[in-house]
C-alpha cells in the first residue's frame, strides 16, 4: 500500500468528547471513526488489526476442535421468556426493536438460549457429544456508560464459543483446555505478560467462572495478584475462605486495576433444563446436557492492546497484529534517486510477501516521522540522502533503536535487533 493512496489520514487531535486514550490514538492514526458514544466503524487500517486479531483467536478455537457458526442477531423473545431473560428488570442491557407488523424483537447481547435452542435439532444420542461451535458476530449492548472507546462499546463484535458435553467430567476437561487457549491467544498478541487468570464470580453456575484481565490504568476492574503463581483474585471475591480455598496468602497479593479481555464460564445443565436439550446414553437413559461459555470482544482485545503497549508517541503494534510490518519512509523531496531507491526497496517487499506501506507523499521528514510513531508500525526503513542501494536505517518502532541494515537482510525481514 502507497500511503498516498490510502483511504484514511492521521489528524493531529481527537474529538473533543473522546476521553479514552485507545480510541483517541485509533482516530488520530486513522484507524477508526466514532459514529457516536461507543459506536465506531472500522477503516482499512483498522480493519486489517482487526482481522489479524480474530484470525489468531480463530486458529486457537479450531485448534481446540471448535466448528464456526455464524447466528442471527435478531432474537425470539419467547426464547429468551424461557429462560427468564427478556425482562428488562433482570437484563438492562437489552436493544429491543418493534415489528411494522406487531410484537417486538432483540438485538442479542450474547447467544446462550439460541444456540442451546438450535442443538435441540442436533443431539439425541451420547453419539452427537461433544460439539464445540463458535461465532464471530455483532453484540448490541445498551450501556449506561460508553466512554472507554472501543473496549466498552454498544454495537461490538464477540467471539463466543459454546461447548456441550454429556457430563460435568468432560466439561471439566475442556474448560480446562479452553484456558490454555485463551493464554495462548493473549500471549500471541503480545499481552503475555500482562494478562492473569483471574478467579470471578460463577454465579449460579459454579463456584468460580475465570476472567483473563489485563493489568491496566484505564481497567474499570480491581483484582490483586499473586505474582508467582500467575493468577489474580477479582475485588468481587475476595474473602478469606476463597484465598484459603485456593492457598493464596493476603499478604503476598498485589492491588491493580486491569482491563477484563476475555471471560470463561461453566454453565453447567441451566439452559439444556429450561430449553430441552438432553441427549439419550449408552444406558439408554435420558440426560441434560452440560454447557460452558467462552467470550472474548475482538475491538476491545484490540482497544486493550492500544492502551496497555502504547507510548507517548503513539501506537506500538506487536508484530502478530500490525497492519503493516514495515513502514518505508521516503525522503527524497523531490530528488528522483532517492525516489527510485525507495520504490524500488518497496517493490522487492511485495514481491517477497512483505506487509509493507510506503510513505510517498510530499512531506517535511519532520512530519513523516510523527505520523509514523502515531501508526505504531514495527519497522520503520527510513530512505534518504544516506540510503545506498545496499544499506538502510530501520528504526524498531517498540524501543526507538536504531540500525543499519543490508537490503538483502530486509528482504528477509532480519533485522539483526
């Protein structure tokens, strides 16, 4: 891509009701557009984060042996009756929509009753278990509160898997296997050692459900840590009986607000019961089948990133999710050599499958460099009047350090850092 060519432009400041640091750097960098309070569209820059991001999560859900489904986001509200979720005094988030022709709809927040609904028409026997099924699909929650950008919006797109096993033992066993893969996906996009499991409220369901929560001054969340062993206590639970049932000592916990990326749930036999779902054994008796819940909102994995890896400059993309490898700055200013060198380096990154934007337009280095740091791009290849055919600078965009490096080593993307 000619940066010349492409849609969106940086601007040097972000609306002034945008309060959350993520969303400022996104419209500044051109990655977003805010339609209102926690409504924002994603550009081409920001689309290709996006998709890197959910292409990682898919690739661990498949792993896992989950199959993607994609499920209406208008919602039956006799379904959810059922259940005991329509009411809006039990549910405050619902969007909800009246048919031209009489009676009303929802927008789905989540999808347990009509997954669990749909299975109905695909398990009978101990035979049909287990399924794992996944979706990347719009979410539509009516928050009172919609100013951390896109980490808390009112339209966003959710990956949510949903496991069905025939018993509490093979439940188990997945869950455990889906945490290992949650750990996976956050340290792929470069949030490894920041992000702790996270013992919750279960509610109903369990004793715990696990949050994996991001250490963060923007988090809306307070948990406290156990540095060693690697997991984290949410505010909501701690008392002494859940630190003794899990040998954590008061003492040695550390306070910090972190930013919630992801949440896992055992549902347990709750909604098979109310909607029917069991499944005939090998006994040939007839049982419930045992559910499990696993969220994670792509834009705001996305918006966590900005904020937790951002410096006063701007964005620092993880090389897993950049929308752009490389960043080729020309500073010819008119002179056709440099010109020449400079596309010439580009073309041969294409050729040899390179991520690469080319900064082509006619602008101050001084300018260039700015809106380069603000993109956040992992290499910077700088062109100019000290460029030969052989040797660039490239700048590492996440600590600034700087390097020659032989056009050879570029083409295969070693850096030498």
């Amino acid at each position: 891509m000619r940066q010349s060519n492409l849609f969106t432009k940086t601007r040097k400041e972000a609306p002034k009701d945008e309060v959350s640091q993520n969303a400022q750097l996104l419209i500044r960098g051109g990655y977003i557009h805010k339609e209102l309070a926690g409504v924002y569209d994603f550009l081409p820059l920001g689309l290709r984060v996006f998709k890197k991001i959910e292409n990682i999560i898919r690739e661990e859900m498949n792993a896992l042996g989950g199959q993607e489904v994609l499920l209406s986001a208008l919602q039956n509200p006799e379904l959810w009756k059922t259940t005991d979720r329509w009411n809006d005094n039990k549910i405050e988030n619902w969007f909800k929509t009246e048919l031209k022709g009489g009676g009303e709809l929802g927008l789905a927040f989540t999808h347990e009753e009509p997954i669990t609904k749909m299975m109905t028409n695909h398990v009978t026997s101990y035979r049909d278990l287990p399924k794992y099924l996944y979706q990347f699909q719009p979410k539509f929650r009516n928050e009172l509160r919609a100013k951390s950008g896109i980490m808390r919006g009112r339209e966003f797109v959710m990956k949510d898997l949903y496991s069905f096993s025939r018993s509490e033992e093979e439940l188990d066993t997945f869950y455990k296997e889906a945490g290992v893969a949650y750990e996976n996906i956050f340290r792929r996009v470069g949030l490894g050692d920041v992000t702790y499991l996270t013992f919750a409220s279960g509610g109903v369901f369990s004793r715990f459900s696990h949050e994996f929560q991001v250490i963060s001054t923007a988090g809306e969340d307070t948990i406290y840590i156990d540095t060693e062993k690697k997991i984290a206590v949410n505010e909501e639970v701690l008392t002494e009986e859940v630190l003794e049932e899990l040998s954590l000592e008061r003492n040695k916990l550390v306070e910090a607000k972190a930013i919630e990326v992801g949440n896992i749930f055992k549902l347990g036999t709750k909604y098979a019961d109310a909607l029917g779902l069991t499944f005939k054994g090998e006994d040939g008796k007839e049982s419930s089948v045992h559910m499990g819940s696993y969220g994670i909102g792509v834009g705001r994995l996305l918006g966590t990133i900005v904020e937790v890896l951002c410096d006063e400059k701007g964005i620092v993309w993880p090389e897993s999710v950049a929308p752009f490898q490389v960043h080729i700055v020309d500073l010819s200013q008119g002179d056709e050599k440099i010109q020449a060198l400079a596309l010439d380096l580009y073309k041969d990154l294409e050729k040899a499958k390179t991520e690469v934007l080319l900064d082509d337009r006619d602008l101050r280095a001084g300018e260039k460099f700015a809106q380069s740091d603000l993109l956040g791009i992992p290499y910077r290849i700088v062109v100019g009047k000290h460029s030969t055919e052989t040797d660039f600078e490239v700048v590492r965009r996440s600590d600034g350090l700087t390097r020659g490096v032989s056009r050879e080593a570029i083409i295969k993307g070693e850096y030498g850092f």
